[in-house]
C-alpha cells in the first residue's frame, strides 16, 4: 500500500515538475518576442502566479491541507496584496 502510494506521489511531482519546466521555458520564450513593457510584465506575472500556485498546491502540499489551515493560508496572501498593491501602483505613477 505504501508503495503504490509513493510511487503515484513521484507520477505526481514528476508531472508537476514538468509543468514548472515547460512554463520556465515558455517565460524565456516570452521574453524573446520584445513586446511592449506592460504586456510582458502582466503576462510574466500570470506565468510566476501559475508557478507558484503549483509549487504552493503540491512542494507544500497546501492541496491536502484541512480548512484552517489554507484559510490562515489565504488571509496571509491577502494582506500580501494589500500591502504590495499600493507599492505597485505607486512605482507605476
């Protein structure tokens, strides 16, 4: 039983891991195409957020995690934001 266990955990990470190497490739791919600075920051930012919400969900395993914990979890990210946000706009102006 624990071996078939860990042998889908490795499937698992395997997979994650390349998803990670496929979106690494895709930023470099990306940052060839010379667009227009807001374009390519907004879209090396969806790239970054989806990295690390696989890094998040599985290297930290947030996904297994009960209710409390991925709410202190959330609350955590939101004040993140709340504090990075006016920074961002602040730099932007």
């Amino acid at each position: 039983m624990k071996n078939e266990h860990s042998k889908a955990m490795i499937k698992t990470y395997l997979a994650v891991f390349g998803a990670l190497a496929v979106l690494t490739a895709l930023t470099v791919m990306v940052s060839t195409l010379h667009l227009p600075r807001v374009p390519a920051v907004a879209l090396a930012v969806l790239i970054a957020l989806v990295k690390a919400s696989l890094i998040t969900a599985f290297f930290m395993h947030m996904k297994s995690e009960g209710r409390l914990i991925a709410g202190i979890f959330l609350a955590s990210l939101f004040f993140l934001l709340v504090l990075i946000i006016p920074v961002i706009i602040d730099i932007g102006f």
